[in-house]
C-alpha cells in the first residue's frame, strides 16, 4: 500500500513538474523581450531627444538671425534718417538716399548701414543729399583700397574737397580725382589715409590760399615721409614754410634776399613750392653743410627746416617723378580697389 502511494506521488511531481517548468521558462522569455522592447522604446525616445537638442542651436541662430536683421534695420533707418535731417533732405530726397544706402550695400563689399554711416559723415560735413550720394562711390572705392574705414575717408576725403573748393562743378569727378590722389601717395610712400588726414589738417589750407594744388602738395608730402618724417610734423613743417616763403619774417626775408630767391610771380601770388626748392637746390651749391642747414632754419623755421633740407636734397628727377605721379594718378584708387575687393575678407563682407 505505501508502495503505490510513493509511486503515485512520484508520478504526479513528474507530471506536473514538467508542465510548471514549462510555464516558468516561457514566462521568463517574455519577460526578456519585454525588456528588451522597452530598452528599444527607451533608445527612440532618446534619439527624438537628442534630435531636438541638436536642432537647438539652429533653432536659436535662425532667431539670432532674425534679431540681428531687425536690429540691422533699425540702425540703418535710425542713421539714414539722421543723415538726410543733416543734409536738409526732403521727404523725395530722404527716400533717394535710402535707396541709393541699400545700393552701395549691394554693389560694394560693405553694408548698407556702413553706406548709411559714410553718408551721414558727409552730411555732417555740409554736404547736401545730391553731393553726398555723388561723392559716396569714391568714397567707398578710396575706403576699400586704403584698408580704412568709411568714417575716416569720408572725413579725408570731403575735407581735401571743402579745402581746396572741389565740390563745385561735377562733385563725383572731383572726390575721385582726390582718392586717386591719396591712393597714389600710399603707392608712392608709407603715407595713409589717417595720415594724409593728419599732414593735410595742418598744411592744406595755407596751400589752398597759395593756389598749391592738391597733386602738388602730396608730391611734397610723399617725398618727406620717405625721408622719415611724421604725418603731423608734415603737416606742421609744410605750414611753416608756406607761411614763412609768402610772408615772411625778418630772418626769411634777409636768407631770401641774400640768396635772391623769387617767391612771387610778377602779379605778386606765391610762384609755388616746386620752383622755388628748384631754385633753392641751385643757389645751395657750393655752400657747406652748416651754412646749408643755417639758410634751411631761417628760411623755414627751427622746427620746420628738416622737412625743407628733405625736399631740396631730393635729386631733380625723383622730385619731377614723383610730381608726374601725382599729376597722372588717375585710376590709382578704382586699380586697388580691385585687388582689395578681391581678398578673403571683403569677399566674406561682400557676402
């Protein structure tokens, strides 16, 4: 009797034991791909994730972008609108130069509120719209092929104009003929724009007043700046002996005669300075080093006499070249602005 209930016992474990083991391994393999479907689902909701951090940054610079256009906008309409109220524009002529801001920016390697601040420097300086948008391309082509900025052409270039009475008749010609000049004496010499600025604040209106023209005094400007001398003592020395030659004091006056200088033409206007450091040149012959230098302090002034002994050592034919240079500069800024329009960085400020 115990016999057959150890047997049976035996047979039912098997038999149930079979089956139960059965169910376990098969709820173990479902749990398994559960896990394994939600590891998939984890990893998809994770890549929508990164996905929309990395669009981020776009999102971000495309509304960068946006904000930068606005405040683009707002500059250049805030400073053209300045620039026409300076150059007493109309409603028409506000509108024109608007217009004309936003096609320097797309012709030229600059902006069109850069346009818009060049315009507004020139009005400032007393330029009515029609003369500010005829003398803006020289501006911007002489800007371009200096390396400088807007803001300091602008001022060079409408002070030579106001200076030597160049914005009467075809102002744009006019502005050319004074960047091409400029550029010329950057070609011909370490003179910059800044520089040209600096030497022509303190020279140009005595040379002006004695009919020296602008091609004439950037002959003696670039001749001195080779000889190692600085924008501003330039400037100052040229000045000195402007005003010492036309009028001069008394120690000028007994170093001319002694040397029988001609300052004056026979009407009585300043002969100009070429044919007087001519002159000079001839009449020094012969005399020593310290007497060279003793007729240079008197007829040009203690701190003014350096620049004077630097143009009169200048041998005949580098003055004269020099001179035809200028004379003949004609294309200098449009041939550089060429080059420079070409370089990686305005190619970037172009686009």
């Amino acid at each position: 009797m115990a016999s057959d209930v150890i047997d049976f016992t035996l047979l039912f474990m098997d038999q149930v034991t079979k089956p139960l083991r059965n169910v376990q391994m098969e709820m173990e393999r479902t749990a398994r791909m559960h896990q394994r479907l939600g590891n998939q689902i984890r990893q998809i909701g994770n890549g929508f994730s990164n996905v929309g951090e990395s669009m981020l940054p776009i999102a971000a610079g495309i509304t960068a972008i946006g904000a930068a256009g606005g405040r683009a906008f707002i500059d250049f309409d805030s400073i053209i609108t300045g620039a026409a109220a300076k150059a007493g524009a109309t409603a028409e002529e506000m509108e024109m130069m608007r217009q004309k801001a936003s096609q320097f920016g797309a012709n030229f390697p600059i902006s069109a509120t850069q346009a818009a601040e060049g315009m507004d420097r020139l009005a400032a300086a007393g330029y009515d719209a029609n003369q500010v948008v005829g003398v803006m391309p020289s501006v911007i082509t002489a800007a371009v092929a200096s390396g400088e900025d807007l803001a300091t052409t602008s001022d060079v270039v409408s002070n030579a104009l106001n200076i030597w009475n160049l914005k009467q008749g075809d102002i744009a010609s006019n502005a050319m003929r004074v960047a091409d000049v400029v550029q010329m004496v950057a070609n011909k010499s370490s003179l910059s724009m800044t520089d040209f600025g600096v030497a022509m604040q303190y020279a140009g209106a005595p040379a002006a007043t004695l009919n020296i023209s602008i091609e004439q005094l950037s002959t003696a400007m670039a001749i001195m700046k080779n000889n190692g001398i600085e924008a501003s003592t330039i400037g100052t020395s040229l000045r000195s002996i402007f005003t010492r030659l036309s009028s001069p004091p008394k120690s000028a006056a007994e170093a001319i005669e002694r040397l029988g200088l001609q300052v004056k033409d026979t009407q009585g206007n300043f002969l100009g300075i070429q044919p007087i450091i001519e002159q000079l040149r001839t009449k020094m012959i012969g005399m020593s080093d310290t007497e060279q230098v003793a007729i240079a302090q008197a007829l040009a002034g203690q701190e003014a006499y350096s620049g004077l002994l630097a143009l009169i050592k200048t041998a005949p034919q580098d003055y004269q070249a020099m001179q035809d240079a200028m004379d003949n500069a004609t294309g200098s800024s449009q041939a550089q602005f060429e080059v420079m329009k070409g370089t990686l960085k305005n190619s970037i400020d172009g686009m």
